[in-house]
C-alpha cells in the first residue's frame, strides 16, 4: 500500500506542471505559470501539514486509522482535476494533497 501511495506521490512530481500549466491556458490565455511559487506554496503547504499532523493527532490516534484518513484525502484531492478544469481549484487540490 505505501508503494502505491509513493507511485502517485512521484507521478504527481512529474504531473503538476503540465496539468496546471493546461488549466492556465484556459483560464488566463497563457500557459506561463510563476513555477517558484507554485513550488514553494507546496513545499509551505507539507511543512504546515507536518505541524497540523503533530498538533492535532501527536500521537493519540492509531496509525490505521491516520493511513486511511490519508488515502481519502488524497483521493479526493486527485479527483478534483478530473472533475474540473478551473486552475484554482485544481492548485487548491494540489495543495492539499501536499
């Protein structure tokens, strides 16, 4: 199971640019998006779910039960970009799944 939660995590390295760069096009007539920013909004999103994770669970819930809050958060984060093709809710998505 971790195996194929690290496979999407990598696809989603690979993916993000050109998905984001698509809804881009159609929402703002320009594929150009400021990749920086983007990269580190991601990198603040993990660290702030690093924290919440610490805060609010610390340690009082079973890992089975963190595993499969994880599984379905990151399904519906992943789905999000099938269903629509609005640029903001798909970076919102993207960064949750971060």
């Amino acid at each position: 199971i971790s195996s194929l939660y690290e496979s999407a995590l990598y696809v989603f390295v690979f993916m993000w640019t050109p998905v984001l760069e698509a809804r881009s096009q159609v929402a703002f007539g320009t594929q150009a998006i400021p990749h920086g920013i983007i990269f580190s909004l991601f990198m603040c999103c993990k660290m702030a779910g690093s924290q919440v994770f610490v805060l609010v669970l610390g340690g009082s819930t079973h890992a089975n039960h963190v595993l499969c809050a994880v599984f379905a958060l990151s399904l519906a984060c992943f789905t999000v970009p099938l269903v629509t093709y609005s640029y903001t809710a798909t970076l919102v998505a993207f960064c949750c799944f971060e």
